[in-house]
C-alpha cells in the first residue's frame, strides 16, 4: 500500500470548481440514465416471460420463441417505460459527456 502523500499544488480553486459543477451536472443525469437502462431490462425480462408461458413446445423451443419474439427486442423500443423518453435523449444534446449515451448503446 503506498503511503506516500498527494501531490496536490497543481489543482487550484478554479479547477476544483469545474469538476464540481460537472459532477453536480452529469451525476443527476447518468443516474436516470442507468435506472432507465435497468427499468428497460425488467420490463424486457418481464415481456418475455409473458411471451415463454403464452408458447407451445419444448422449454429450449418456447425460449427461443420469447427470445426472438418482436416485443423481446429491446433496441427497437423508442421509449424508457419509467421516463418515457427516447434511449438517447438528453445526453449528447444536454450537452453531456459520452459515457451516458452508452448506456442505451
């Protein structure tokens, strides 16, 4: 374990200010992003259920009918069923650094 102290003389006021505001901006944001990520998957995990116990067939047959059924497509669906909003939006047009649009990628 290093022990050694933190150089810190090279971060200022300034510099510790932006970082703040850009966490207070995009904090808020990646989260709603991630918990519409995680509401998409339940509800697609959810559909596909109803899809496998609606199926005739083996269980290999009727998993496979509930995988590959339209409504088990996650990407095509335009909207978050918890915010109701597209996948990709407020992220890139919020002006909002990459790594919240790859939430829905």
């Amino acid at each position: 374990m290093n022990t050694d102290p933190i150089d810190l003389s090279g971060i200022d006021e300034e510099r510790v200010g932006k970082a703040m505001r850009y966490l207070a901006v995009t904090d808020l944001s990646y989260a709603g992003a991630k918990a519409d990520l995680e509401a998409a998957e339940i509800m697609r995990k959810r559909v596909r259920a109803r899809i496998f116990l609606g199926a005739d067939g083996t269980v290999a047959e009727r998993q496979a009918k509930a995988e590959i059924h339209d409504e088990t497509q996650a990407p095509t669906t335009p909207t978050c069923p918890r915010s109701g909003r597209s996948r990709t939006e407020g992220t890139a047009a919020a002006g909002g650094s990459s790594h919240r649009g790859m939430a829905f990628a």
